[in-house]
C-alpha cells in the first residue's frame, strides 16, 4: 500500500490540472488527507478514495474561482511549474503545459475533471461517473462534450521535442539579435502572445496576434529587458521549454511558456503575476 507521501504527488498531479493553481491544489490535497484521516471507515483503497476527494473538493473550488477569473485584470493563465529537469515531467508533459492548461478553461469545473481523470489518468468510465456524481453514460456524453470544446483549439500538428526546442532555441537567437525578418519567419501567421500580470505587475492586458506585432512586441522588450539587466535562460516550464527572467537580484521577474507546433512558435504565454510567481526558488 502506498504511504501518504507516495500519494501526495499523484493527488497533487491530479489537482493542479483541475485549478492551475500551486496554492490552491495543495490546499485541496491538504484537505483530502485531513478528510480521510477523518473518515470512521477504513476504505478498501486509499488512492480511489483520496483521488475521489481531491476531485470534487476541486472541482468545488474551481466553480467559486470562476468568479474571480471572470473579473480578473487581463488574461488569467496558470501559475507556472519550472523545472531544470525535463525527464521528472516528461512522461505527463503534454498535459502539463500551459497551453494545454490555458485550453481546459474552456470547459466546465465537472467537464474538465470528466476529461482529466478520463484522458490524462486513464480512469474507467465507472470511476470518473462515480468520482463526478454522474452516470457512466452521462459521463461519456460529458466527455464528448468536452472534447468537442477542446478539439476547437487544437487544429495544430505535434512535432518532436526535438524540433520544438530547434524552433524555440533558434527563435531566442532571432530575438537576441533583434533580427524581425527572422523572427518573423519563425513565428506562425496567427502567432500570439498572452500576458499575466494579473494588474500587479507589468504585462499587456489583451493578447498580441499576427507574426509581424508579435515580432516588433518582442524586439521592443528584448531592448527593456537589456536596459533594466533582466537576465533568461531556456528552462523547462511546465514541461515545455520555457524562458525564466531574473532581475539583477535573482527574484524571478516573470516566466514565459514557449509552444511550438507546425514548425513554428505559435504561442508565448508569459505569467509575470508576483502572486503566481511567488511559490518559484528565487536562483
């Protein structure tokens, strides 16, 4: 049988996809265990029963935050996971990432859970209909549902890891050398970036579109980044290749993800929000 310390990973895995939130799913998982220390019957299993709770406490808590999203100043992004090392995220990468996580806002507190513990944790459809309160048919027309949402935002092919850090690497060298044509030529014609400062720190409060403004965007914060003696390195965000900046004092400014599909970048999704940043080591 798995101890707490084995499971709370796995808990935590399932309920940081649910709310996007470092906080908040540690909070859930936190709440899971104190309600199975709690509970007067010993369950057969412990990880059904603690991954059961962890779902609905957090589909509970993403339907208060839906609130708050829809007030919130600018674009609302996840808070971001950096990690030097690919290979402890790369098995559940995809699932992972910010624009995976970004795209999940699209759907339902209970349409998401449906979708992750079906697609991501491979649940049986009796389990997610157990987990969410619904019928094993209710639960397959729940996840088509949402699928058909999520499908909208993916018209894109998949390429390698390797093309995709390729693409990444040689657009940082573009950027760095304020070189727009090459950037341009790397960017896809819809290319977009998202910002999140969430009204606490600088950031653009509407995404950039279209390769050339995105392009001239980021010439024009490579030459504010210099001046202020910002500092990057290419890191691995949310199982993505990533960019961290630092200030001169090593806090971490903000951090962006860098998607790549089709051979070009096709996304920046950048969280300069302190209060998402704040959960990051500071070197």
């Amino acid at each position: 049988m798995e101890t707490q310390e084995e499971l709370r990973p796995y808990l935590f895995a399932i309920a940081y996809r649910m709310l996007g939130s470092v906080a908040d799913a540690e909070d859930v998982v936190q709440e899971a265990f104190l309600r199975y220390h709690a509970a007067e019957v010993e369950p057969d299993s412990p990880k059904a029963y603690l991954a059961t709770i962890t779902t609905r406490l957090a589909i509970d808590q993403l339907r208060s935050a839906r609130t708050q999203r829809e007030v919130y100043p600018g674009e609302w992004l996840p808070e971001p996971l950096v990690e030097d090392d690919a290979a402890r995220h790369a098995e559940m990468a995809d699932s992972l990432s910010l624009s995976f996580l970004h795209l999940l806002e699209k759907l339902s507190p209970v349409e998401r859970a449906v979708f992750l513990l079906r697609e991501v944790f491979d649940y049986p459809y009796d389990d997610v209909a157990r987990i969410v309160g619904k019928t094993p048919a209710n639960a397959r027309q729940i996840l088509a549902r949402a699928h058909a949402r999520i499908d909208e935002g993916r018209k894109r092919f998949d390429v390698s890891l390797a093309e995709r850090e390729e693409i990444a690497r040689r657009v940082m060298a573009s950027w760095e050398e304020g070189d727009l044509d090459g950037l341009v030529a790397l960017l896809a014609p819809d290319a977009t970036v998202y910002g999140d400062g969430g009204g606490k720190a600088p950031s653009i409060t509407r995404p950039i579109v279209g390769a050339e403004r995105v392009a001239k965007a980021l010439i024009g914060w490579w030459r504010h980044i210099r001046e202020h003696g910002i500092v990057h390195r290419l890191q691995t965000v949310n199982g993505q290749l990533g960019v961290v900046f630092h200030w001169p004092d090593g806090r971490i400014a903000w951090v962006s993800e860098l998607e790549v599909a089709d051979g070009v970048l096709v996304a920046i999704r950048t969280v300069s929000n302190p209060d998402k940043l704040a959960h990051l080591a500071t070197s």
